[in-house]
C-alpha cells in the first residue's frame, strides 16, 4: 500500500480523468520509470566513484551492453 498526501492524490486523479487512464496504472508507470532513472544515476555515481580512484572506465560497447542487462 502506497500512501500519498491529499494534494498529489487529486492531482493524480485529475490527470487519470483528463488522459482516461486509471491511477494505479499511471503511478505504476510513473515508479518504474522513477527506479529505472535512480538505478541509471546510482550507476553513473558509482562509475565517476571508480573513474576518480584510478579505475579503467568503461568503453562505450561494455556500458552498452551493461545497461540492456539492466533493462
């Protein structure tokens, strides 16, 4: 159970009246797509972490394919 405060909570149903989607699928969507960007931003801290200690970075064809088996 997820719980949010008043003022987001109309606004989310307002925005699911005006695009006809129901809540859940829009806050579905909107976490997803939240926890892709905080793991995408957790990743890149920790590459600058390894960059800034003297590692190797990665080549653009190793963080590539390290992404899509994120995904």
């Amino acid at each position: 159970m997820l719980i949010i405060d008043h003022d987001t909570e109309q606004r989310l149903y307002q925005i699911a009246q005006q695009t006809g989607l129901n809540a859940q699928s829009i806050v579905q969507e909107a976490l997803t797509n939240y926890i892709e960007d905080m793991q995408d931003s957790l990743l890149a801290q920790q590459a600058l972490n390894e960059i800034a200690t003297g590692a190797a970075p990665l080549t653009l064809d190793e963080l590539d394919a390290y992404l899509d088996s994120c995904h």
